[in-house]
C-alpha cells in the first residue's frame, strides 16, 4: 500500500484524507491518505516522519499549522514558489531529492477569483490577519494580482519580517505593517476592500472565537475570505454577513490546493469535481 498524509498539530478537524481518498480511489489509485499528528513537545517524531519520504516509506506529505515553516530545513530542495513564500504544504521526492513546494499560493488564488467576484477584478487593499505561514501564501498570491496588502498580527515584528522575505524591498510601499487589535485597524477601514483570515482563531474546536476585534466595524463593501473551513460558517464569517457583506470560507481553497498536490504525487489530473462533490459542494 502507497501512504500519503498530512502531518500537523492538531489534525482531526482535516478533510484531508476525505478528499484525496476519493480522489485517488476516483482514478483506480489503491493509495493511501492518513493524517500524521505530531505534538511539537516531541520533535524527534517530526523529523522522522519526514525521513519516511526520504526513504519511500511514504509517498508524500502535505503540511499544515504549525509546521509550514519548521520542515524546510529537514528538505533538501524548495521550488521557486516555496522559496519566495518561506513555506511549505507539499513534500515529495524527485531524483533522490525531498523538494518541498507550496500549493496554498494558487489554490488560494484560484478560489478567490472564483468567488469573490466584481470586487476582485480591481485589486485594491487588502488586509490579512496573520502572519504565519498560510499568510505568506495569501499574500505571495495578493501581490501577485497587484494587490497593496496591510498585514496585521498580534506580533508585528513577524509581520515586518514576513514582509521583508516576501517582497524583498525595506522601502516598498505594497504592504504595510500593524498590529492586529482596533486602535491600529481603524485608520485603515475605509480603504480596505478585501479582509482575509489567516489565522486559526475560530477554527474546531474554539468555533466561539474571531480574530476580527469585536468593537471594530468592517469595512464598507468589503469581501471576507476565511481560511478556516471547519466550522463552515466560523464566528467571523458569521460576523461579516451581519454586517451586509460577502463572506466565505476555505473550503474551496482547500480542494484548490489538495488537487495540486494530488498532480504531483501522482502524476494524474486531479478529479476536481469528485473533490468537490465528496465536500458538499457542487461545481
């Protein structure tokens, strides 16, 4: 049996191993997808589970929070993309090589495109709350699409950071920099047409919480993308379509991204409509 997984901290929430499953049933594949959940108070596991790649024990791996960033030194290659982000959700081997590669970028985007509709065709400012490493995925796309982007995280030294490896110019003006709370969000709402969650705040099992702060008005018209898809409707989602506006949730990047490494493991189209279909949603 082949085995692909995902390795995280926690897991359980995932439709991971739903959707590839299907997926790679769908193509008379008899593979295997598990979730790998590794607790960061034992790193000795994280690293041998990266060597299973290494050594074909495992045929792949996809990665999720908290190790985005921590597994690039177990790698010995990184893509153009994974470089340029500073992260990774993608590992596999070619040429005795373990490469690890970042999928959320144009899976993000893709989605995005497809559901934000007339607000996205006129990049303007967009605001990213988060600065790990689904955010540098975002906002790699964002700038990417002539985006101006306003990074705002609890920890503003990591968001300058995050900038700074991202855009790779001190005195460039497409992003800028505060810290995620009211007093430093208010100035910025009017401009802002585009708000994106990256963070886990909100995410199974604390579904009570937003990263939105809670006296602060959204900005007027803006579209809210929430990475988060479990719970489907989260906290802030919820908050956002109270206020009147678009709001939506992961879900679709999440199958954006899992049918791009599909392709690499694999070799093979993804089936996208049977990755839809087996997450609810009809295409």
């Amino acid at each position: 049996m082949i085995r692909l997984g995902l390795l995280g901290w926690p897991v359980s929430h995932s439709l991971s191993p739903k959707l590839q499953n299907a997926a790679l049933n769908s193509v008379g594949l008899k593979w295997e997808y598990q979730l790998f959940p590794i607790d960061p108070a034992q790193p000795e596991k994280f690293g041998e589970l990266i060597n299973k790649v290494r050594i074909g024990d495992l045929a792949g791996l996809n990665v999720t929070i908290p190790y985005k960033q921590a597994v690039i030194p177990y790698l010995d290659e990184l893509t153009a993309t994974a470089r340029r982000i500073g992260a990774v959700n993608t590992i596999y081997m070619r040429e005795g090589c373990l490469i690890g590669h970042n999928t959320d970028a144009p899976g993000f985007q893709s989605d995005l495109l497809n559901k934000g509709g007339k607000i996205i065709n006129i990049p303007r400012v967009a605001m990213v709350l988060g600065a790990g490493g689904s955010a540098r995925a975002v906002i790699y796309a964002l700038l990417g699409m002539s985006w101006k982007v306003i990074i705002a995280a609890r920890k503003l030294d990591q968001a300058r950071n995050l900038s700074l490896s991202i855009v790779q110019d001190p005195n460039t003006d497409k992003t800028e920099c505060i810290t995620l709370d009211s007093e430093s969000l208010l100035p910025y709402i009017h401009q802002v047409n585009l708000v994106i969650n990256t963070t886990p705040v909100g995410m199974y099992p604390k579904v009570e919480s937003s990263p939105w702060p809670e006296s602060l008005l959204f900005p007027v018209d803006a579209f809210v993308y929430d990475l988060i898809y479990n719970p489907s409707k989260t906290l802030l989602v919820e908050q956002a379509q109270k206020a009147g506006l678009s709001a939506v949730n992961g879900l679709g990047m999440l199958v954006e991204q899992a049918s791009l490494a599909f392709e690499i493991w694999t070799g093979k189209p993804a089936p996208r409509e049977v990755m839809y279909s087996v997450v609810g949603i009809v295409k």
